[in-house]
C-alpha cells in the first residue's frame, strides 16, 4: 500500500496565495475527483505536487509513504512514483517521444528492453497514431493527440501516483473513453490518481472512489460519487461564499 499524503499545504505564486490549506490522501488504487471553478487552484495544486518553478509553498507538508517530496526536484518526485498528465502539454522541439521515454526509464533504473513494443502496444490501446513516437515531443499535435500522448506514457510508465489536470480538455468522446479507461486499468495494478476535472464525462469510466470540491484554494466538501452528480446538477452555488468574487 503506497500513500500521498497532502496535509495543510498553501502555496503562493507572484505574491498571491493559491491554496490556502489543502488536506487529501489518496491510497493506492484510488481515484480521488477534484472538481472545481475556474481559478480554484486545481492546476497550482498539480503543479506544487510536481515542483514546478514559480510557486511558492507557505506552508504544509506532502509525503509519499511518509517520505517528504517538497523539498524534492521534479525529477526525484517522478523517480519516486508522480506523474502528472499536464492540462496543456509542453511541445518540445527536437526530443523525440522515444528518447523522452527511454531516458525516463533510464533514470528510474528500469530496463529499457521492450519498451518501443510497450508504446506501440499502449498507443494502439488508446488510439494514438505510432508514427508519433518517433517525431518530436508534442510538435504540431492536436489538443487531443496531446492527451493521448500523455495517457500513453502513463500506460508505459505505470506510476504509483497519477495526477490528471483536465484529461477530458481536448478529447472528444470517444478518446475520452479510451483515456478514460486506461486510466482505470492502471488503478486496477494499484496506480493512485488524483483526477481535477469540470465534468463527470470522464468519471463514467474512471471511477472516483471520493469526489472534492475546491474553491478559492480550499476544499469545501468531499463525499462519494454522488457529490459530482449533485454537482453537474447544481453547480458550484452551494460551495461559494460572496468574498469568493472578490479574490
Ligand atoms: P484552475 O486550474 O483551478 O483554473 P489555477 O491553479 O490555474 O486555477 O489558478 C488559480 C489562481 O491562481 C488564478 O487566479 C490564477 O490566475 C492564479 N495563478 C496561477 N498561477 C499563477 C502564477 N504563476 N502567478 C500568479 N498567479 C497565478
Ligand atoms: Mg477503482
Ligand atoms: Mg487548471
């Protein structure tokens, strides 16, 4: 059983706080929802959990197996088990996917033999186009080759911990099926997955297990399932507070 554990973590960027006290553990094999307005701070979560340049934790604490990752480099976060599936994938001139991969697998001190065959199987699985793997990273690819791109290195590197932002952005219904899918194998061979999405679409086939909703860097509810139907129902009306305007 691995375990990420976020406790009170605030985060800052350009002088402005963003969370203002985040509390989640996911466990393995989980699928943690978080659903929230524009703004919320969905994308800054992701991106704290990851180490990204430019934001400034203030406070709190985020642990993998009781193992401190903030005062962590990305690439020691990912060697430890995250890996995130970003809301607008990076194009990178001149890298090709292979090597992205191969030079990942490399790191994480696993054997690399096999894994040209593991992409191509693993593209095949969601639709995405082999010629890709080859060709430099993400260059002149559609939004939704973008995220099956992403979803494809998610199948091939089988992390402990998977965070999605906006999966469902740019795929259309039937690659978000397929995304979607993929996504709930891996938790099956107990990947943990934190989920930020505006609609329920893309939990049909992933399937939360708890659903949060954050709003102006707070998480205001948490419950079931049933949390994000109520949501798509409703909207956010019941989880804004009128000083939410104002920030
Ligand atoms: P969400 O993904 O929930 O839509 P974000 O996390 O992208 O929201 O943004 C939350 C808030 O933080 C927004 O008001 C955004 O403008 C602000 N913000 C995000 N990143 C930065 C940054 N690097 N510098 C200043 N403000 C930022
Ligand atoms: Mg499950
Ligand atoms: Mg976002």
């Amino acid at each position: 059983m691995t375990e990420l554990v976020i406790e009170g973590l605030r985060a800052s960027a350009g002088g402005t706080e963003i969370l203002r006290g985040i509390d989640l553990t996911v466990r393995s094999g989980e699928v943690h929802a978080v659903m929230g307005p524009n703004g919320a701070g969905k994308s800054t979560l992701s991106h704290v959990l990851m180490g990204r340049p430019g934001y400034e934790v203030t406070g709190g604490s985020v642990t993998l197996d009781g193992r401190d990752l903030l005062g962590l480099p990305t690439w020691e976060r990912v060697r430890a088990g995250l890996f995130l599936v970003m809301q607008y994938p990076t194009e990178v001139p001149g890298v090709s996917l292979v090597d992205t991969l191969s030079a990942a697998f490399a790191a994480s001190g696993r054997d690399a033999a096999g894994m040209r065959a593991r992409m191509a199987e693993e593209a095949s699985r969601i639709g995405f186009d082999d010629r890709f793997l080859e060709r430099p990273l993400n260059v002149d690819l559609s939004g939704g080759e973008k995220k099956r791109n992403e979803t494809m290195q998610l199948g091939v590197l089988d992390p402990a911990f998977a965070i999605l932002d906006e999966l469902d952005s740019g795929l259309d219904i039937d690659a978000l099926r397929a995304c979607a899918r993929r996504v709930e194998a891996a938790t099956e061979t107990g990947t943990g997955v934190l989920c930020i999405t505006h609609y329920t679409r893309v939990l049909a086939e992933l399937k939360a297990d708890r659903v949060h909703i954050l709003v102006r860097g707070e998480v205001r509810d948490s419950g079931g399932p049933e949390l994000a139907d109520r949501l798509e129902e409703e909207g956010y009306a019941a989880w804004t507070r009128p000083e939410d305007e104002a920030a």
